[in-house]
C-alpha cells in the first residue's frame, strides 16, 4: 500500500508516519485551493497570500486526519486491540491494527471513533471561522478554518458510508457480525458494498472526466480503484486467516535447512551458497546452534578484494527478531511477520538450536493449492494475494 513512509511524530504513544505518496495530495490541495477556492471566497489579496492559505489548509487536513485515526487507535487500545502505527497517504490515513477485531462491539466502537471525532473538529472550526468574521480584519483565517470545518463534516460523512474498507463499512460489519454471530459471513457482505460502491465513484469519475472535469474525475476513479482492491483484500485475508489460523510454524517449516559455518570465507559464501541457493540471507550455525546470520547487505559493505581473507564469523551480526520465529508460533502471525518486515524466510528455532526455516513462498504455495483442492467447482473464489494485518 505505502511507497516510503517517514515519521513524522508520536501522539498518545502511537508512531505518525507520511507516505511519500501524501505529499502528492498535499500539492493537489495548495494548487486548487491557491488558485481557484480561496481567491474566490477572499477576492483582493496577493497570490502569495493564498499560496500560504493553501500550505496551512494542508496542514490542517493532515492534523485532521492524524485525529482522526488517532480516535480509532485509542477505542482500539481503550478494548485490547493493540495499533501498530498511524500512517497518512494520498487516500487519507489508516490505523494499523495486529489483528482482526476481538468482538463485534470492539469494531463498531472503533469504526464510530473516527466519525464522531471529525465531525466535531468540523464544529469547532466552524466556529472559530465565525469568531475571526466577527472580530473583522482576519478574512483568510476565516476562509481556512471554514474550509477545514467543512471538510471535516464531509470527512465523517463519506467515512459512515456502508461500504468497507470505510468506517461506515466496518461498522456494517460489526452489526452483521453481532447479528449472525459469522465474523467471515459479515466480512463477505462488507467487503461486497465495497467493491459495489467503489465500482460506482469509478464510473461517476470516467463520467466526470468525459465531462471535462478531468481532476475531479481521475481523483474519484483513483479512490473507487483503492476501495475496490481494499474490499477484495479483506476477503482474501480473511481465506487466508481461516486456513493458517491456528497452525504451528512447524506444520509448515522446512526441517534442517541450510546454514553457513562461521570460519566459511567471504568468497566461498557468496559462491558456493548465495549463488548456488539463491538466498539473501543465511543463518551461521555451530554444531547446531544458531550464532548469527549473514546477507547479502553484510557483504556489499566488504571490498571484492577482501572476499577471500574475511570470515563469516567477521561479518556476521545478531539475528534480529523480525528474522527468526519458534516452532510453536502461530503461522499466520509468522505470515504477517514476513509481510510487515520483508524478509522472504524465517529461520525457526528451538531455544538457541536451529530446527528448520519458514518460507513465505511455500506458505503462499500452500494456501494456493489447499483452495484450488477443497473449494467447490461451481464457485470462483477471489485470487490469493498476500496480506499483513487488517488496517484499521
């Protein structure tokens, strides 16, 4: 989903982070609003004054963004559901959950959050906007803070839409859940409001931009795009939940993989196992035991006149957590490990002994053949895509 996300701040001990692709967003805002928005709303000023109404205007949506998937993170936290992080991209933001819900209730509180929380910084802005018209000689102040309001207002509207992954459609769900007591039959429906109301902004934007309005209609084909890959994507989470849910890392790991010994030279390494075995990274054992592992970007910082005179055991480093798992561990939250982190294998281990590596394309292989053999033949289920946990 993110191309290159920065972090910006932490706000009640939840991370920030900017996609590169919000910034996209943010020229789009000051571009329509310095040029066409606010010179009409404020006619008489200088350019530069509305190039800067424009630039505050988009902070102003950011903050109001990051409070409202603030809103969602602190219900989430509020109920046990733990929230990774907070992250702004050009369709808005998204609050990162580690799992899926833990009740019916815990969803819909969270879903509301958000809302309820924009619309009443929509009403706060507005008023401010009213107290700089009365006090007089503050006309771009009031622009910008009625602008904000009601964007805000449109925000907590188009959020209640009954259509996932929307707030309004995760709150669909928590009802069809509490109703039918069916997490993935609830899941099933919202995602399909989903992908039906996203094929709609898609056909209203080719409409609009066969109509001329050729922003308005790229920008609404873009966002029906997104809701659409986003309710397909909760579907195929929720396959992919039901089949490795519960399962030990060990039913799928590969027993006694292949290892590099610490006193192996540089040269030997990359000859005789990153290219023979086409892996990026090795574990380094001694009888057994899993001492450390070594990857290609261990090696890049080396000279090539260096390879043979240096050791594995010279250039290795401490296995990191997000490269090694336990045979107990469940295999959907190693799945996710791999998908949030981007390491291709797991290394499996026993207390300090290496007992086998977890491969994210066997995983994949897996789900892929078990639904080809156990789905009926009359039903076409959505391709499997890999997924991490469910955004807020």
């Amino acid at each position: 989903m993110f191309i290159y996300r920065v972090r910006l701040f932490s706000l009640f001990g939840f991370k920030v982070y900017m996609d590169a692709s919000w910034l996209l967003l943010a020229l789009l805002i000051v571009w329509s609003l310095a040029l066409g928005v606010f010179p009409s709303l404020v006619p008489g000023y200088r350019m530069s004054i509305y190039v800067w109404m424009g630039i505050a205007a988009a902070a102003g949506l950011l903050l109001s963004i990051v409070l409202h998937e603030t809103a969602h993170a602190l219900v989430a936290r509020r109920l046990e559901m733990p929230i990774r992080d907070i992250t702004l991209f050009i369709f808005g933001g998204v609050a990162e959950m580690e799992g899926e819900p833990t009740s019916a209730r815990g969803e819909l509180l969270m879903a509301a959050a958000g809302p309820v929380t924009s619309a009443a910084l929509g009403l706060l802005l507005m008023m401010g906007s009213g107290v700089a018209m009365a006090v007089g000689g503050f006309a771009p102040a009031a622009a910008v803070l009625g602008y904000l309001g009601t964007l805000n207002w449109l925000l907590a509207i188009f959020n209640l839409i009954p259509a996932f992954p929307l707030d309004g459609g995760r709150m669909l769900r928590a009802m069809l859940w509490s109703w039918r007591k069916d997490f993935a039959s609830a899941t099933r429906i919202a995602a399909g409001s989903g992908q039906i109301f996203g094929l709609i902004l898609i056909l209203i934007g080719l409409l609009q931009f066969l109509r001329g309005a050729v922003l308005n209609g790229v920008w609404l084909f873009l966002i029906g795009l997104f809701l659409r890959g986003a309710a397909s994507l909760a579907n195929q989470e929720m396959l992919t939940r039901k089949i490795l849910g519960g399962e030990p890392v060990s039913r799928f790991m590969t027993p006694n993989p292949i290892s590099v010994p610490p006193d192996l030279s540089i040269q030997n390494l990359v000859d005789d196992y990153i290219y023979r075995h086409h892996h990026g990274s090795f574990p380094v054992t001694r009888d057994g035991r899993l001492v450390g592992c070594i990857g290609t970007a261990d090696i890049t910082m080396l000279d090539r006149s260096d390879w043979s005179r240096r050791t594995v055991a010279e250039q290795m480093r401490r296995c990191g957590e997000d490269e090694i798992t336990t045979p107990d561990t469940d295999a959907l939250q190693a799945m996710a490990k791999m998908s949030r982190t981007k390491p291709s294998r797991l290394f499996v281990t026993d207390g300090d002994r290496l007992v086998g590596v977890l491969s994210l394309r066997d995983l994949v292989e897996f789900l892929r053949v078990k639904l080809e053999l156990e789905r009926p033949r009359h039903v076409q289920e959505p391709g499997l895509m890999l997924v991490g946990p469910a955004a807020r």
